[in-house]
C-alpha cells in the first residue's frame, strides 16, 4: 500500500500510524484522510496487531486539523463525497483499541481524530480545540456529536461556539483526555498502555468494545441484550477457557484470539 503522508510500522503486536506531514504540522488534506482510512483497515486486517496507536511525527503537532487551503476550495456538496466523517467512524469502529499519543497541537479535524481513539494520552506541551467557528464552520468530522458525549453538552458548546483552545491540563479536568504525561515520557506511556491491551484476549477486547459503543446510543433493554449475546459468543472461545484455566494454574494466560 503505497502511503505518502503516513508512516506504519508493527512491533510486538502494536501497529503505530504516524501522521507524517510535520512541515505542514500534520494538518489533513483529502489524500492523508484517506490513506488514513486504509491504514485502520489494513492493520484491522492483519493478524499480527491486536493495538493500535495514533500519533503525528515531531514534536510540535499531533494533528493540527484540516489543510486550510482544502477546506478554502471546497464546494457544498463536496462534504458528501470523501468525508472526514467516514474517516472518523472507521477509527471509532475499529476492532482493535485504538490509543491517541497527543504529542502536540490537536485542533479542528485533529481533535476530532483524537476523540474518535478509545484512549487519549497527552504530552503535557499538547493544546487541543475545535476553532472551527472562526473559518465560519463547525466541526462536521463527527465533533458536535462525539466531543459531547466525552465532555458533556455544556463543555462542548464552550469549546466549539467559541473556538478556544486549551492545555492538555484543562483537557484532563473536562475528560477529553484520559492522562497527561510529561513530553519527554508519552510514547513510553502509551506503548506501556498498548502492551497491556495487547496481553489481552483479542476477540473480548473487540465484542466489548462493540458493546461500549453501542451504549452511547442504544436504550437499557437493547444494550443489555446486546451485552448477553456477545457474552454467549465469549464463552465458545479457546480464550475463555485459556483465561479460566490460567486463573486456577495461577499463571499468566496465553490468548490466541479464537
């Protein structure tokens, strides 16, 4: 897969992406989008990852959003066509976790490719916002609806009626993110979190993540059944019995995914 604006690379079950376009500060054109959406489904594909992390080469930027001069270019009906909505619903979708290493500036669609992850570590230098309101949009990657179920209603209107951008502190105390770490120490964090994930049994991380999801929108009565009939495919699998019979060895259990 030929890829100009990522870098991918698989190790010890994680797959990392890396957003590699630090002279434009990572920012996403329509061409990054999708090579982004064949990546997730490439290492959703392979059977050798069971993690995988987001992040954006250098220093400065994780992803600083959408590339001005596309957004400038486009005509109404061209948001039907490829996008940054598809995108996004493909990471949050992914069967396999998916963990945000916020190494810089996450604003307007690269918040929204933040908040799309299961997890978001931020470099204490990160600062996140939605500044759309002032390029005269909104955050159509998914942002008026996703940042409010992270956040809350009265967080998100905050941050997208006004455009502010805030420390990955302040990101921390509304729960936009789940831990801030010192710059220097967030890939050790992250791969320390994605190896954790990775130890456990594949197929239970995907059907629970299916079943977290699901209740964001789903009432009671349906998100229950859910949840009952994909415990019922749980407990056909090689890894339920591994993890049992792990826990009565008093050893560590070997999952294999099936």
């Amino acid at each position: 897969m030929e890829r100009k604006h990522l870098l991918i690379d698989v190790q010890n079950n994680i797959g990392t992406i890396t957003i590699n376009r630090p002279e434009q500060r990572n920012s996403l054109d329509v061409e990054s989008w999708e090579e982004l959406r064949a990546a997730i489904r490439h290492l959703n594909d392979d059977g050798e990852v069971r993690v995988i992390v987001l992040t954006g080469a250098g220093d400065k930027s994780f992803a600083a959003g959408a590339d001005i001069k596309w957004i400038k270019d486009r005509k109404p009906l061209d948001i039907y066509g490829s996008a940054v909505q598809d995108v996004l619903l493909e990471l949050y979708k992914s069967y396999k976790p998916i963990i945000a290493a916020v190494n810089g500036y996450a604003l307007g669609g690269g918040c929204e490719l933040m908040t799309a992850c299961d997890f978001r570590i931020a470099s204490s230098r990160a600062k996140m916002g939605q500044p759309e309101i002032n390029l005269g949009i909104l955050p159509a990657g998914g942002g008026t609806q996703q940042l409010t179920k992270i956040v809350g209603l009265q967080h998100a209107k905050e941050l997208i009626l006004t455009g502010k951008i805030i420390s990955a502190d302040e990101a921390y105390r509304i729960g936009l993110v789940n831990e801030v770490v010192e710059h220097e120490f967030l890939m050790d964090k992250v791969y320390s979190l994605a190896s954790e994930l990775a130890s456990k049994p594949p197929v239970a991380l995907k059907l629970a993540k299916i079943a977290l999801n699901e209740s964001a929108t789903a009432d009671l009565s349906t998100g229950l059944a859910l949840e009952k009939a994909l415990q019922a495919v749980l407990f056909g699998t090689k890894d339920k019995v591994e993890g049992t019979e792990a826990f009565f060895d008093k050893r560590e259990p070997k999952f294999v995914g099936e």
